[in-house]
C-alpha cells in the first residue's frame, strides 16, 4: 500500500513560502556568498560611498532612504574580517518606519536585492532573528546581508567622483553658453541700432538661435562640450560679419558702433572689453549682503537694462556691466539684507546644489539655476528674469518659489516663476517683503 502522501511530494514548482529568485537576484546572492573582509571597514564609510555615488547610478531616493535605514541596525565589529554585516529588523518595523504596505515592502526588498544591494539569508521558520556573543559579534543571523554594498564600495567611490567631475564640466560649459549667449544678444542688438541686415546676417542670427537651444539638456559633457564650441563659433563668426559691415559704412560709424557694444563679453585674450554705460555698478551691486555693502550704492532710481536687453544687472565677472537710461530698478536694492547662509536655510532646496558650506553668492546663483530647472523653470525664463532682476536677486527669487508648497501655486512653480518676472518688468515685485514675510513665518515655526 503506499503510504506517501501527494502533498510530501516535491515537484518542480516553487514551494508554499518560499522567496522567488529571478537571475539578478541570483547574481547578487554569488557575489555576496563570495565576498570576504580583507581588512576592516567601517559601516559609515561604506553607506557614505553609497549615498555620494546613488545619484549618478540612477537610484531612487526611497531605495537610499531603505539602505540608510537598515545600516541603523549593524555594528562596526560586523565590518570586521570572518564577520558578516547582516541585519533583522523585522517586517512589521520596516512597515512602520519606512511609511509603507506589506506588498510595498515586499517589493522594495525584492528590488534592492535585484540592484545588488542586499541579500536576503532566509532562516527555515522564514523569520528575521540574530543572536550575538557577549563581545558584540553576531553568532546567528538571517535578514539582510549587507555584504555587497561592501564589495561594491570602491566602485561607489568611483562613481562618487566621476559624477561630481561630469558635473562640474556641465557647469563650466553652462557657464560658456551664457557668455556666448549673452554675447550674441550684443550683436543682434547693435545690428538693429546700426541698421544691419542681408542674407549673410540673417542666416546667422537663424544659425545662432538654433544653436543655443538645448544645451543643457545634451545627455552628457561630451554631446553638451560639441553644442557650446558650436555656439561659440557662431558668436565669432557673427562678430565677424558685423565688423566687416560696419567697416564698409565708413569709419567714422564704424568707430561710433564700436563704441556701443561690447564685441567680445567672453573675454577673449588679444580683444579688449569694449563698453558703453551710463552708469556703472558695482558688481555686488545687485543684491547686497549685509556684511559687504553700504545703501548708498544701489537705489530704487538707479537705471537697468531692459528685458531685451543683452546684459544682466550681475553678470559673470569676467564681463562688463552694461547700463541703458530710460529704465528703472525694480529691485530692493540694499534693502534685502540677506546673506547666502539666511537664504539656505529659508529655502533648503537650494542646498544639495551647493558644494560648500559657506557659499557665496555667485555659488548660490549657479545652485538656483539648477534648482530651477528641477523646478520647471525653462532657462529663457531665467535668462529674462537674470536681465530683468540682476543675478543674484532672480537666485532669491527662485529660491522663494522653492520654499513655497505646491499646493501654494495655482498653475506650476514655472508658471509662478514667470509672473514674478513680469511683476518684476513692471516694476511691482517686492522681494523685501517676501523675505521679511519667510522670515516671520519661521520664527513662528519655532515658536
């Protein structure tokens, strides 16, 4: 008779209770069943390498906040060679803390194991439990098994530093483009005031607006380095078109038009900066920290240049400043009063785009224009409010959008972005106000 009974009998299909593997999940469990502790490590240096090089690897911030949270749990003495850094926190526990459902944590365990971040040691009951010795060390564990984040720390360190170098070459092409760009609104506006025209010209200015577009957005350096040397040449070979037509007006307009406008803002080696102002500011003019400017130096009746035009009331300083009559400030002037670290902490947002801890003010400018574009505030509406506002004051003025709520905006924070600007065009905008109302409102937070 046989006694066997069907249910005892193991097939080929998963069992009841049983973790599915999937082939990266497969990989991961090798590399950690293969990795060994050569010397010590320290946990805080593993989980610092990780958390420097997540963003260039393309994680999630719920899979960084899920490893920050779990290295809560380990000891030093599991980095230590014959150790094993796992961890067990329960389930119900990584629920509450983590905020999430029971399939929600399911899933994410499962994706941090196909990243290969983690692996799951599975007990026989299925339960996550450790036990360690009176010296601390674990004698019985099963949970998550921390080892290959420690068998990829060099690679995170590696990631770490090619990522903050791929994004400081952005930011020194960024910085290019605007030049040149600024550059090229000098010369399609002395074209204007001087009458210049014809087929030549016009192929130019097409050929110049289509190579500012996009810039930014190029996929890496490499694509972003090909896009700006393409705009810069155009800029050249613009400037070159005009002085030949201004040399066949005569000399003496050709002299007056090379009074007007600054031929080269990027400031090339053997072409000297050429301007004309009415006035001319301080370049800290724009917005005044308090510990590094006087009133008297900028005032509400002092002129800007307008929102066509092709310099910034702060511009890079390797360029002049460039003042036209007619037009009047619409900033605060000396009456922000705001130095960059009051800023950082009434707008936080700004902060991951910082690399210092006592930033200045053109740093904050540079932290704001890539806030801004996560933000959803297109570079033509920066470019405008830089123009309109100065540098630094459209820096503030992002960082205030930045510091509001979502459900603050009736459209999108772009949106709100450009009716500041407008406001700022007609002269209505109020950026004192705004700061000493954040200002308020914090200290009411405190209290």
């Amino acid at each position: 008779m046989d006694t066997v009974q069907r249910g005892s009998v193991v097939g080929c299909g998963r069992a009841p209770g049983l973790r599915k593997l999937t082939p990266q999940m497969l990989g991961t469990i090798e590399v950690a069943e293969t990795h060994r502790f050569t010397s010590d490590m320290h946990p805080g240096q593993v989980l610092a390498a990780f958390k420097a090089a997540a963003p260039y690897l393309g994680l999630r911030p719920s899979v960084v906040h899920a490893i920050d949270w779990l290295f809560r749990f380990t000891d030093a003495v599991d980095w230590q060679p014959s150790s094993r850094p796992i961890v067990w926190p329960s389930a119900a526990m990584q629920q509450q803390e983590l905020g999430l459902g029971p399939s929600q944590v399911k899933n994410l365990n499962r994706y941090l194991v196909e990243l290969g971040l983690v692996v799951m040691k599975d007990s026989p009951n299925g339960k996550r439990y450790g036990r360690r010795d009176a010296k601390g060390r674990i004698t019985e564990a099963y949970g998550f098994d921390l080892s290959p984040l420690a068998s990829r720390y060099a690679e995170f360190q590696a990631a770490a530093e090619e990522g903050r170098e791929e994004r400081a070459r952005r930011q020194a092409l960024k910085r290019r483009a605007t030049i040149a760009r600024n550059g090229i609104r000098q010369l399609l506006e002395t074209a204007v005031e001087q009458g210049i025209s014809g087929e030549e010209w016009e192929t130019l200015r097409v050929a110049s607006a289509s190579a500012s577009r996009g810039i930014a957005g190029r996929s890496g350096s490499i694509e972003m380095e090909i896009a700006v040397a393409r705009l810069e040449q155009t800029q050249g070979d613009m400037r070159r078109c005009l002085e030949a037509a201004l040399a066949a007006k005569g000399p003496m307009q050709a002299q007056a038009s090379s009074e007007s406008v600054n031929l080269d803002p990027k400031g090339s080696e053997n072409w000297p900066h050429i301007t004309t102002t009415n006035q001319l500011l301080n370049l800290k003019d724009t917005v005044i920290a308090s510990e590094k400017s006087s009133p008297s130096r900028v005032s509400s009746g002092e002129n800007r240049p307008s929102s066509g035009s092709a310099s910034c009331g702060y511009r890079d300083r390797a360029t002049n400043v460039q003042q036209r009559p007619g037009k009047v400030r619409t900033d605060s002037g000396s009456l922000l009063k705001i130095t960059p670290m009051e800023l950082i902490k009434l707008a936080p947002r700004l902060k991951p785009y910082l690399n210092s801890q006592a930033p200045s003010w053109p740093e904050i400018v540079d932290a704001a224009d890539w806030l801004r574009d996560e933000m959803g505030i297109s570079k033509f509406i920066w470019g405008d409010a830089c123009l309109v506002m100065g540098r630094e004051q459209a820096a503030i003025a992002v960082a205030v959008v930045s510091a509001k709520p979502q459900a603050h905006f009736r459209g999108s924070p772009g949106g709100y972005f450009h009716g500041m600007v407008s406001k700022a065009k007609a002269g209505e905008l109020h950026l004192a106000r705004t700061i000493w109302g954040m200002r308020g409102a914090g200290e009411r937070h405190l209290k």
